[in-house]
C-alpha cells in the first residue's frame, strides 16, 4: 500500500468514524445556531462564527479529497500501445 492509498484509508476511517462526525456535526449546529442569535450589529462575532463552520466544512473537504486522490492512485489507467 503506497502512501496515497494509506492517507485514503485512513481519511475514509476519520470520515466513517460515529463520534467524530457526531461532535463535527454538533459543533457547527450550535455554531449556526449562535449566528442566528447574534445581534445585528455583532459582524465581527458573527464572521469568527462563520469562520467556525468554514473551518469544519474544511476539514471534511480536505479528507474527501484525500480519499479521492487515493482512490485515483489506485485506479489501473489505459495503456496507449
């Protein structure tokens, strides 16, 4: 197993895992839940809210691409004879 297909697997299990995707989920619900509680005059508290989610949109982002670029490593490409 080469390095890209270890990342894969390994992002693959952080995205299959219940507890993390439960304490991710939570985490941003009551983020998005405190950015609709925020007063209007609050832009700065409500964009560090904001970036909260955008980080937690990231780090899902980041290990789908992980799995993705693992998943092509190992596909067999056409060979042009």
């Amino acid at each position: 197993m080469n390095d890209k297909e270890r990342r894969a697997a390994e992002a693959r299990r952080l995205l299959d895992e219940p507890l993390l995707n439960e304490a991710l989920d939570r985490i941003e619900r009551d983020t998005l839940d405190e950015i609709l509680r925020a007063p209007f005059w609050s832009d700065r508290k409500r964009r560090m809210l904001t970036d909260r989610v955008r980080v937690i949109r990231g780090i899902r982002a980041h290990l789908r691409s992980v799995i993705l670029s693992g998943e092509e490593s190992t596909r067999k490409r056409p060979t042009v004879v």
